[in-house]
C-alpha cells in the first residue's frame, strides 16, 4: 500500500474515534441527525465550550 492510502486510511480512523467520542456525550439519534445538524452542533461547541462541558456534566449527574 502507498505511505498516502496507509495516511488516509489512518485519518478517516481518527475521524470515527472522535465522532464516535463526541456522539456519546450528545443527547441525539444518530440514525436521524443530518450531517448539517451535527456540524452546527459541533461549531456551536467550538464557540461556546462551556456549553459542552456543562452538557457533559449534566449527562454524568443524570448517569449517576
């Protein structure tokens, strides 16, 4: 395999992982969230990560 496919394959892993970690901590239906929905979501985190994180500890006090 070229050095180029053995990166790509590598990053699109990458990708899945952190999707994949990020899923987890969104209350979403992944089977029904459009990839805009998720991508709004992802730049309204990234602009207000207090927004995350009080997300994140509001899903551990309910998981508790």
């Amino acid at each position: 395999m070229k050095k180029t496919t053995i990166e790509q394959i590598a990053r699109l892993r990458n990708v899945r992982r952190n999707l994949t970690a990020v899923l987890l901590n969104l209350p979403i239906d992944t089977r029904e969230t459009t990839v805009a929905t998720l991508l709004t979501m992802l730049d309204h985190f990234a602009e207000h990560p207090n927004d995350y994180r009080e997300l994140l500890d509001e899903r551990l006090r309910t998981n508790e």
